[in-house]
C-alpha cells in the first residue's frame, strides 16, 4: 500500500506524527504532500483564522499543495487529510474524485465543538459558528472514511453534526514511544503531582488549582503546573494572590523533553472539564502518561471507560475539587497500588497504543475501504 498523507496538517502533532510513523512501521510507503500553515502560530486565540493574512496564507498553501500533488508526488493508493484539515478536504476531494483515489479524513477534532462549545469564542447562532459546523460537516459527507479517537467522539459527529451516513472508524490517539517511554529518575522527598498542557475550559485547569488548595496544608505533596494558553494568566493571579505554595508554574517544555519531565512526577493529571467534549476525548497527555510508566489521574468519562480499566491501568474519579484532591491524598498513601496501577497501565500501552499497533490499525482501516 502507498499514501499520501496530504494538507496543511501540522507535522509534528502527536496524531499526524503516529499516523505517519505508524503506517512506516507497518511495510506502508507514505509520502506527505504538505504546506506548513497551522504550525505557525503555537497559540489559536479567539481571532486566529479571520485575518485577510491568514487567509491569503491559505490561498498560497493551497497552491502549494496543488503543485505538489501534480508534480511531486508519486503514484498512490489513499488520499488521507491530516489534522487540521477542514480547510484541506476540498482540494484533496478535486484530487481524489480525477486521480480516482480514495479520501480519508483525520480530523480528531471538531472545529465547531472546539471554537464554539468548548471554548466559548463565539455565540451559536453566529456567522462564525455556522462556518465552523459547515466545515466539520462539509469535511466528513466528502470523505470516503472519517477517523475518530473514541465512539463518543463518533457519537457526537452522528448526532450533533448529522453525520449518520458518514463511514467512522475509531482509531485511539496513543502516544509516539520514539518520545515517550520509561525514563529512571532520582527519588524525592515529596509527592509529586504534575500537570501539563495548555491552559484551556477543555482541561479543567481551574478544579486542578482549587485541589492543590485544598491540599495546600499537606506538606508532603506538591503540585507542577506546565502550559500556557487562554487561561494562564487568570490562574497564575489566583495561585499568587492565595500564597499556594505548594504550586509551581512552568511555562513551557519542549515537545522532546518531555518524557524526562514526566519522569520526575509521582502523578500524571488528566483532564476534569465540564463540556461535553471533555467527555467524549481522552487527551495526549493521558496516553503520554501511560507511555512514561506513570500513574495518570483523570475525570471518569464515557470516553475512558471505553478504553480504560479504572484502578486497573488508570485511575479516574469525578470532576470535582474535593473529589480530586481526596482521591490525590489515596493514591499517594496507597504506594503499592499506584505502581501496580502505573505497570499495568504501561502494559496496556505497549499492546494497543504504541506507534506500531496504531498503525497496523490503521492500514487495516484503509484496506477496509
């Protein structure tokens, strides 16, 4: 099998990067016809995406694209449309409809959940808002095979966007192990519980502060913070203003070093948002977790009960201050529990979530269609 891996994706996004490695490491000859665009601006704000330069950026990346498509790119057997790529699939479609290939789509995403119902950029009713559902929707009736990282996420593209008819394969997110793995670290007299990325409704940042308040007296645990991002400033005042210091802020760690900042925490933090996409997602940083041989703790939802075994590979509870601080202050006096919880996880990462059985997941996918 031959792909072209096609659009404005970013490249080195965990999805785009697995999805890549994976079919490499499947016998899969890939060949990415790509334009750099999204990867340009690490922070998408409230206004990212309507400026007449951003715009023009498209245009040019499209024809960028459309060069290297015709005259760069050799024969191949399935057209996929990396994340982000809503504003890619109708270039790819034109492709694939003359070159009679067939059209996969990896958005990951809604753009309308995101922009809209998640972060609360935009009214509902908005131009914007229907231009965001038009694209998600436009995106997938135009695709051969849509690729989502959990049935909830499917779920909610059947229902809230009206995409019944639509072919959806699940495909969870994982983590790339080329990055991520084991890393022995030096033994510390406190608990260590870490938090990365960014700073967003999505994450539920603020439920995580609130319970490092309420442990704010146990000396023996200490939190680290690590992002940036919509709500960065907000919670850096409240932590200032209540003296948390248990709390420490770090803006930002390279995607590569990751792995070894992992490796100091005791503790890996998920997720605990309330919008329903908070539900429906497990995020990189939960799978990044079990990849690095760390016990993660995250919001139980559909999503993870879907994949995971709670207290078995992963531990969950429900999203709520207290909920989260008295289930941090168990795990911690519970040593035993939380490496048997942390091996086994790991296991479960190496047999179904690794790069390689990602992606002898996914050319099975693009053999189905």
């Amino acid at each position: 099998m031959r792909v072209c891996y096609f659009g404005t994706y970013e490249k080195a996004y965990p999805r785009n990067a697995i999805f890549v490695e994976g079919l490499k490491q499947n016998g899969v000859t890939v060949f990415e016809c790509h334009a750099p665009l999204w990867e340009k601006t690490q922070s998408k704000g409230k206004d990212f995406g309507f400026s007449l330069s951003f715009l023009f950026s498209v245009i040019i990346a499209q024809a960028k694209l459309l060069f290297q498509y015709l005259f760069l790119t050799p024969k191949h057997d399935v057209i996929i449309v990396g994340y982000i790529g809503q504003l890619d699939i109708y270039l790819a479609k034109i492709l694939a409809y003359i070159c009679r290939k067939k059209l996969v789509f990896n958005p990951l995403i809604s753009l309308y959940d995101t922009v809209i119902a998640d972060r609360g950029y935009f009214e509902t009713t908005s131009l914007k808002s229907r231009l965001f559902r038009f694209l998600d929707m436009s995106a997938c009736k135009l695709s051969d095979l849509v690729l989502l990282d959990t049935a909830a996420h499917i779920q909610y593209f059947q229902n809230q966007l009206e995409l019944k008819e639509v072919n959806f394969k699940r495909i969870p997110v994982g983590a790339d192990d080329r990055i991520f793995f084991p890393i022995s670290s030096e033994s510390h007299d406190k608990f260590h519980v870490m938090f990365i990325g960014k700073f967003i409704p999505l994450h539920g940042i603020e439920k995580l502060v609130e319970a490092a308040y309420i442990l704010k007296t146990e000396d023996e645990i200490k939190f680290t913070f690590i992002g940036t991002g919509q709500l960065r400033d907000s919670i850096e005042t409240n932590i200032r203003k209540r003296n948390m210091e248990n709390v420490q802020m770090v803006d930002w760690v390279p995607y590569y070093k990751l792995s070894e900042k992992m490796s100091e925490a005791d503790l890996i933090l998920g997720i605990f948002g309330d919008s329903d996409k908070a539900k429906r997602v497990i995020p990189n940083k939960v799978y990044q977790g079990l990849a690095v041989n760390r016990p993660v703790l995250t919001a139980e939802t559909d999503a993870i009960n879907e994949l995971l075994i709670s207290d078995e590979h992963i531990f969950s509870c429900e999203a709520t201050p207290t909920t989260i601080a008295d289930k941090i202050v168990s795990i911690y006096k519970n040593t035993s529990h939380r490496k048997k919880v942390a091996t086994k996880g790991y296991q479960f990462f190496l047999d179904h979530l690794s790069v390689e059985k990602l992606g002898a997941e996914l050319k099975e996918c693009l053999y189905s269609i």
